[in-house]
C-alpha cells in the first residue's frame, strides 16, 4: 500500500466525514482507478467504507440514498416545506433542488394558480406531473445518488432562465453560515440556480446544523431566506426572525 496516499486519504475523511471516489482522485491529483485500488486496501483493513460512489471511515454515517433520504424525518421536513411555500404567490416561477426537504414542497403547491416549477430532480418531475403541475425540466447529465440531472447541460438551462425563487437544501451548514455539499456538480448547479433567481431560500433540519461538507455553496448571508426546526435565534444574531406559526417550531429569518 502507498503509506502517503492512505495517509491523505484518511485525513480528507476526517476533515470532510465522506467524499466521492472522483472527488478524492482530483483532490489527490491521483487516476481514479489507483484511488480505487487504496481504498479497497484500506476496505480490506476495517478503515473505510465504501458506498454508492463514495467512502467514509468506518463508523461513521453514510450519505443515504435518495429513496432512504425521502422517510427520514420526513415529518419535519414537511414542516420546514410547508413554512417555505408561505413566501410564494400565485403566478411565481420557483426552482426546486433535488433535496428531499425541498421536494416535500410540492405536495403544498397543489392549490396554487399558476405556478411553473424549474427543477433537476427526476422524483419532483414525476411528482409535479402527477399533480398536474406545470414543470420545466433542466436536462442533462443524471446523477444516479440524487437522482437529479446535473452538467454543462443543466447549468446552461438554468443560466438562460429568471426564476422568482431558488428553494435549496444540502446536507450541512456551519455555525459560521458557511453552506456546503458532498457533491461537486450539485454545488456547481445549485450556485447557478441562486444566481439567476430573485430571492434564494435554504431550508435545513436542525441536524444539519454545526456540520461541513467538502464544496462550499455559500453562505447564510448571500441566501434571502433560511427556514429550518432549528432555533435560527441563538445561532444566527442580528437577523430578523419569525415563527411560521406560533407552537410550531419552525422558524423563518430574512437574511436580506
């Protein structure tokens, strides 16, 4: 075994918790099969685990599936969903992510008029025409974890359009704000969709906070709205914070 290179490897693990196999072979500056070869090594050893494309060190979580990720709290990200479509009037075009918190909107855009969803994700595609609701495709290159479309493709849809909202979720955010991604090209992708959108809103479960992922999205400041279960008061000062409801534990804040 190549002692430096599993040395790196290790410690992109416990500086990042998981990383794609292509990701690490560009941060190694190393050919994806010789990254493969070091991680089976270090398989064999009880080190790492590898999944879906991906690795973390042994015992810690896995990033899940998009099928698993839809069940997990599915309740509090209905919660979170339904306190985001409260910004939207009729008429809006709005972008919605492959993230399973923001898909749960969709299921509160039924009695909306006129309404036009931009997306990436195959499962709000299907969802969408199941209600009979208008969607735009982005196209591209699928993305088999996210089961979204991303690319040169994707991005180009998404930079010749103006939407009215950019609904987005990933899986960590720091107490510094710092907004971040396992996936490159997601990041890629969600960084065009805030670009070319009138107002940008993040929606977290309260887990998410005070973890860090590898690609910076952004941060808390540059999006207009976060929406999450977490207390956004004692985390983030200065912002001007709202429950949804009163007792509901959800909390909206205007970042700008």
């Amino acid at each position: 075994m190549n002692t430096e290179r599993a040395t790196s490897i290790i410690s992109l693990l416990e500086k990042y918790s998981y990383i794609s196999v292509k990701d690490l072979a560009n941060l190694l500056h190393a050919s994806t099969p010789t990254v493969r070869r070091s991680l089976s090594e270090l398989e064999r050893e009880g080190i790492v685990v590898r999944n879906h494309g991906g690795v973390v060190l042994a015992g810690n979580g896995l990033p899940k599936p998009f099928s698993y990720r839809f069940g997990d709290m599915k309740e509090e990200k209905r919660k979170i969903a339904q306190a985001a479509c409260s910004l939207l009037a009729d008429g809006n075009i709005i972008y919605l992510d492959t993230s399973t918190t923001v898909m749960c909107m969709i299921d509160y855009l039924k009695n909306r008029k006129n309404i036009t969803v931009v997306t990436n994700s195959v499962p709000a595609i299907q969802l969408l025409h199941n209600y009979g609701i208008p969607v735009k495709c982005t196209g591209g290159d699928l993305n088999d974890e996210s089961m979204g479309f991303v690319g040169y493709d994707a991005e180009s849809y998404l930079s010749s359009i103006r939407t009215d909202f950019a609904f987005i979720s990933t899986p960590a955010i720091g107490l510094d704000g710092r907004i971040s991604d396992y996936s490159e090209q997601e990041t890629h992708l969600r960084k065009v969709a805030l670009a070319n959108s009138a107002c940008s809103v993040y929606l977290f479960e309260k887990q998410k906070l005070s973890h860090s992922a590898i690609f910076t999205l952004c941060n808390s400041s540059d999006v207009d709205y976060l929406i999450s279960n977490a207390d956004l008061g004692s985390v983030f000062i200065g912002m001007d914070i709202r429950e949804y409801q009163n007792g509901s534990g959800i909390f909206i804040a205007r970042v700008r």
